[in-house]
C-alpha cells in the first residue's frame, strides 16, 4: 500500500519519512494533490533500469518492424563496422 503525507508532514518529520522509506515509496501531497513520490535510491534506479530496457525493447521491435516492410534497410555487420572505423 502506497503511504502518504503532506508537504507540511514532509518539512516536520523529514528525517523520519526518509529513514522509513524501507517500507515503501512515499506520495506528498500538496493541497491534497500529488506533488513528489519519495523512494530509495535502489529502488528510483530499479525504476530507471527497467525504463531504459522497456526502452531497447521498443526500439528493437521498431528496427523488426522497419526491417519487415523494407528489407533493404539491413547493413551487414562489416560494413557497420567500417562506418565507425574499426
């Protein structure tokens, strides 16, 4: 279940909201309206990671999907390879 407190409870009890942080993220509210969602920082990278896979994952099925209607787009690995000079 996601916890919740106020800016106001925030600026009180900061120290104690981030040291329970462990148990699971934290939504601010301002004015009864979300405002920032506090986590762990293993947890914000977690988060990252697997946005940036969703990401690759995407664009991989892009490039498939590309590659399907128009086969001519493919280069084979040797000429990628001398287009970065390697």
């Amino acid at each position: 279940m996601l916890k919740t407190t106020t800016v106001s409870e925030l600026r009180a009890d900061l120290a104690e909201l981030i040291k329970n942080l462990d148990d699971g993220p934290l939504l601010v509210l301002s004015r009864s309206r979300p405002a920032a969602v506090l986590v762990e920082p293993e947890m914000f990278d977690a988060i990252v990671e697997k946005c940036e896979l969703l990401e690759d994952l995407v664009d991989g099925r892009r490039a498939i999907s590309d590659y399907i209607k128009d086969r001519s787009i493919a280069v084979d690995a040797e000429e990628v390879f001398e287009r970065l000079g390697h």
